[in-house]
C-alpha cells in the first residue's frame, strides 16, 4: 500500500519571499515592478501584513508567477483547508469562487467589508479590469481620485491598472461580488 502524500501548509507570505529570493529578485526591483513600496513588501514578506487580492496579483506577476499559487493555500486538514478557504486582512475578508483558477485569466472573489472600514495599507493597482456587484450594504470605490458610492445592487466596472481603494461607508458589513480580469 502507497503512502498517502500530505500537503504542508505554508503561508502566503512565505511563499512569496522563497520565490523572490530563489529567483534573485531584490526588493527594489519588486517594488519597481508592483508599485508598491520596499517598507510595504518587507512587511508582506515578514507575514506583519496580509496583503489583499490586487496586491497578491501585482506580485505573482512581478514574480512571474500564476497569481493562484499565491492566493491558495495548501493544508493537510480538513480543518485548516475550510480556514484557508476564507482569507482575512484586517479589515475584509475574501472567498475565492474560482476554483482551479490556475490557467484563468477571470477570478472572482466574495469580499465582506466590515462596518465602517475601509483597506488598511496601500491602494491596489493591478493590470486588467474589475467589476465591483454590491450584495449589500454601502462602499465607497476610489478609482484614482474619482468616488464611486454604490449601495445594495449598484456596479462598477473599471480600468484596475489605475490605483483604487474600497471603503465601507455604512453602519453594517457589506458583501461584494469581485470579478478581476488579469490577461
């Protein structure tokens, strides 16, 4: 009889430094590449911040990597793959509905925004376009300096290669349906 082959579970943020530093990347190149700042991928690699989906795109393509490896995680419990299946920042957390997403260019994602919060850190840019469907509640979409306010029903299709923020204007968590289109 065959052993069984059990995953480990290893955290984004460990993922992400083993790839930049397998691959001889330095720091001041992924953040050329990503936009964002060295201070701010130090804290990412360092597992002080949980970086959100657009910036987890931002750096599997500077890594060249597909951008799936990043956002799924591999567990060996049950248990550990039902946390895994919802991932949290401070503020948000996010559900990936794509499953096997790794050859897609289309990801979708369920996203709930506490009450009154908005993205800690830095905005998202990333290459493609998103679509932003409001389940419920009120948020506040920044794209570039334009405000977009969206309730319970409202959309938003828009260029995510230009830098954008969301923001929960209400007093109850809102849920948002989050397509993004990588090419």
């Amino acid at each position: 009889m065959a052993a069984k082959k059990t995953e480990t579970f290893v955290p984004v943020w460990k993922k992400i430094k083993k790839l930049r530093t397998d691959k001889k990347i330095s720091l001041d190149s992924m953040a050329n590449e990503t936009g964002y700042t060295i201070d701010y991928l130090k804290k990412i690699e360092a597992g002080k911040d949980r970086p959100p989906v657009g910036t987890l795109l931002q750096i599997a393509k500077a890594l060249e990597v597909d951008s799936s490896f990043l956002l799924r995680e591999q567990e060996s419990t049950r248990k550990n793959r039902v946390k895994a299946y919802q991932q949290r920042t401070e503020d948000y957390a996010y559900t990936t509905l794509t499953p096997g997403a790794e050859s897609k260019h289309i990801k979708a994602f369920r996203i709930s925004i506490e009450a009154m919060q908005e993205h800690k850190g830095v905005s998202y840019q990333h290459e493609g376009e998103e679509f932003v469907y409001v389940l419920s509640g009120r948020i506040e979409v920044t794209v570039g300096e334009h405000v977009n306010r969206l309730k319970e029903g409202d959309s938003l299709h828009f260029n995510s290669g230009i830098r954008h923020k969301l923001k929960n204007m209400g007093k109850k968590d809102a849920e948002l349906l989050v397509v993004v289109y990588v090419p």
